[in-house]
C-alpha cells in the first residue's frame, strides 16, 4: 500500500517508496506549479497514465548526468561541429511536449497527458521548464524538455526524428547548462541510450544529499535565451 494525499499533505520521505515497483511513493494531490516544485526538490516526479490517479515516483539507484562527464563520440562530434541542426532553446515548448508524447514503436501509449503538458506548460510559463530544439530546413527534428531547479536539471523526454537529433540537443542542453554553474541532470531511470552519453546510476542517499546542497542556489525563473548556444560546436571549437 502506499499514501494517498490529499491536495494540502506533505509528500512522504522518499526512503519509504516500494521496492517494486522501484520508486513508488504514493498517490493522489495535485499538478499545480507549488506541487511540482516542492516534488522535483525533494527527487520525486510525477508519472502516471491518463485515466490513472496521479503517481509519484522516487527510484533507486537514480540515473544522474554530471555535466563534465558528457560522452560525446566521435560521429556526433562530427555531427555537431557540421552544424547539421539549428538548435534553440525556449521557443516551441508546447511543441516539443506533443512530440515527445507522439507514438512510438516501443511504447504503446503514452504518460504525456493533456494534464501533464497543461501542468508543464504552466511551468514553462513561470521559467521553471525549458526545452532544446533541434530544426533543420525550418522542421522540428528533435529536442527535450525538463524542470530546472537550483544547480539541477531534471530532464523529462526526449524526441528525435532524424538521426543524432536528440543527441544534438542534448549535448548543446549541457553546454548551456554548464556554463550557468549547473551541476546535475536528473535522468531518472537507467536506459542504454543515456549511459553512451556519460550518465551513471548514483544511490538515492546520495542523489538527495545532491538536492539538499544543490536546489536552494536558485537563480530567478526565466525563460532560456532562444540562441543561447549559437555556434559553440562550430569547426575549430569541437568538444
């Protein structure tokens, strides 16, 4: 069994999420903007299908990226100093919300409902949540979205339509990223994709003491500059 909350209870301590399914807290309250926040600052984010009650989540071990500790290969290097993809940040959130919830061969539904994209557009509103687009020839090829907090990102879903897409975004994500004093990306649970690019599973313990020293350092909300990353990746600057 695990907590129902009501819209004004506290969440639980994240030690006590079940074991299995890994990461479970509890259940119910709400997805408003004070909601989210007070999750994502205490490691716990919201995943649920349409139709369900709200779920909380906490997992252990927690899938972390340290910004100096990107991957890059040796063909997306190529990839990116080709300038291949325009990338931007901040200026089609909505979009890249729809198309990280658009079907996948993988998956049979999708937890990117209107609910969440509604809660997280508000967000995006208020300058807690970004996005990184990926375009080419005027399309949206690719991109991300998450929840910054303090020194902390915490990334959501990633989409790609074209090869290295997603990849582009993400290594333009953590430039940008490091350059503001960031010292984390969340990445919640471990996949393959995620540990080619660097990122490494860290206990819970550990990933909250991270919380506890990194999320009060907050800058002001505010939405990201649109070409905040322009040509880092150029010929003669290559990572």
């Amino acid at each position: 069994m695990i907590p129902w909350l009501d819209t004004d209870d506290p969440f639980p301590a994240v030690h006590t999420a079940l074991r299995e399914p890994n990461g479970l807290l509890c259940a119910g309250a709400d997805l408003s903007p004070n909601r989210l926040i007070q999750a994502y600052s205490h490691g716990i984010f919201p995943w649920f299908n349409e139709g369900e009650p709200i779920l909380w989540w906490s997992p252990h071990p927690r899938m972390v990226l340290f910004p100096a500790e990107l991957r890059i290969s040796h063909s997306l290097a190529k990839t990116l100093a080709r300038g291949l993809f325009e990338v931007r940040l901040d200026t089609a959130f909505a979009r890249v919300m729809e198309e990280c919830a658009a079907p996948r061969r993988s998956q049979a539904g999708t937890w990117i409902s209107p609910a969440m994209m509604s809660a997280y557009g508000r967000l995006h509103e208020l300058g807690y949540a970004h996005c990184v687009e990926s375009w080419r020839d005027g399309s949206l090829v690719g991109g991300l979205y998450g929840v910054a907090l303090g020194r902390v990102f915490f990334g959501e879903s990633m989409f790609s339509r074209e090869t290295d897409a997603s990849k582009v975004a993400l290594a333009h994500l953590v430039h940008h990223l490091e350059a503001a004093g960031f010292a984390m990306i969340d990445c919640q649970m471990a996949t393959r994709h995620l540990a080619s690019l660097g990122a490494r599973e860290i206990p819970r313990t550990e990933f909250s003491r991270h919380l506890h020293d990194w999320t009060p350092a907050a800058a002001r909300p505010a939405r990201w500059p649109a070409h905040a990353t322009k040509g880092i990746f150029a010929k003669g600057n290559q990572p």
